[in-house]
C-alpha cells in the first residue's frame, strides 16, 4: 500500500511538498526494485543514472487529476482524461532508458498525454518535440510544462503519424501508444545510429514493445522487449 498524499493545497503547502518528495523517493526505489525484476534489463542492475535523476527531480502529481494527486506516485497508470492515461512510471523509465539518450540528443514523442514523459525526457537530453493529437490534452501539457519551466519541450497537435520532418533527424523517438506496424514517417525521421521505442499490436488485445535500431549506414532492425498495454494509436481520419 503506498503513501497517501493531501490532493489540494493549503496552508500546509511545505508540508504538502515534503511529503510529495519523500513519495516521489519511495516511487525511485519501486521502480530500481522493478528494474531488477526485468527481463529486459539483462543483467544490468539499474537504470542508468540521468533516468532516475529525472525520475526523483519531476513532478508527477502535477501531470495527473487533482482528484487523483494522492495517487501520484504510485507505481501504476492512471486516467487523466479524454480516454487516454498517464503510464506507470516503472515503464516511463523503462522506456526513456532504451532510447540510450545523451545531453545533446534530440527526442521526438508521439503522444504528449499529459506531459509527464516529456519532461522526464526534457531533464535528460537538449530538446524535445511532442505531437498530441487530442487537442485539450495538447493545450494542457504544453501549459504546464511551460509553467514547470520545461523550455526545451515543444507541444504541437496534430497526427503525430507524420512526425516533426521541420526537426528531424531525431537521435530518439517514443511512442506512447499501440499501433500495428511502425510508421514509416517516424523510420525515416529516425537519425542513423538512433533508436525508437514504439508498442505494436501483435493480435486482438496483444501488445509487444519494440525497440527499432537505425544503424549508421541506414539499415534497420527491431526487436521485441515484452509484452504491454497501451491506449490505441490513433489518426485524424480515425
């Protein structure tokens, strides 16, 4: 049973933060004991350093309902509106781990939700660029993000099936949502030597996250992680 957090603030804000903190600490050691847990880390004992940092340092009660904000840093998804949820933060970093960022990379996200995984990826590497294509739910990442001071994301909506080609090539792309081949865009917009994190639909109700490799001369490759489950991805003329 996790730490219960207040859900609204008040004059006890201070205390409100602290007690944010030390959930957002015990969440950092879920996840380390998730990752031990996993086959896809193959031996490797932890999440490499930058992930964890940004794991420890953003918010995660701010990207989530008010209602929901003693939910915050429990280890599961949760519902944020429209449909779509916000991702258990053991696969945030997960996910953000396989993309094998550095400080100066350039990262495209498919799916801003409601920014949580932007502005993880947002304190590791130099940019970011995220495509939302349900408008209310675009509008109210970028916001905040730009509250958080988050300067190196940019929000746009629309159909994130054709990426971002005005920033591309993209050292790392994500995807948070399940779609059943990656596309081609996307592959394309994809610098040689960088990787892609996408889930694909495998049959009705199966999902499997895929990792797809680039390599310098221009080939590419993937391979599947373990199975997931993600909300649809879907289009403009969906």
């Amino acid at each position: 049973m996790g730490m219960m957090l207040p859900t609204s603030p008040g004059p006890g804000a201070a205390g409100e933060d602290k007690q944010y903190n030390a959930a957002r600490q015990a969440l950092v050691e879920q996840i380390r004991l998730r990752v031990r847990e996993s086959r896809y880390f193959l031996g490797k004992s932890k999440l490499e350093d930058p992930v964890i940092a940004a794991v420890a340092a953003v918010p995660r009660h701010e990207f989530v309902p008010e209602d929901m904000r003693h939910l915050a840093y429990e280890n599961h998804p949760l519902p944020i509106g429209h449909d779509q949820t916000i991702s258990q933060p053991s696969l945030v970093a997960i996910m953000t781990d396989m993309l094998e960022l550095r400080p100066d990379s350039r990262v495209l996200e498919v799916g801003t939700g409601s920014g949580y995984q932007a502005a993880i990826l947002a304190e590791i590497c130099a940019s970011v660029y995220s495509i939302e294509i349900v408008e209310p739910l675009g509008r109210q990442a970028a916001a905040l993000l730009d509250r958080l001071g988050y300067d190196n994301v940019n929000v746009r909506i629309g159909d994130g099936y054709a990426g971002w080609p005005e920033h591309a090539p993209f050292d790392g792309i994500i995807v948070t949502a399940a779609a059943d081949e990656p596309p081609e865009p996307l592959v394309e917009q994809l610098r040689p030597g960088g990787r892609m994190v996408i889930p694909l639909r495998r049959a009705i109700g199966f999902q499997d996250l895929v990792i797809i490799e680039k390599t310098k001369d221009g080939k590419v490759s993937q391979h599947t992680v373990f199975p997931v489950m993600f909300v649809p991805f879907t289009r403009d003329d969906d």
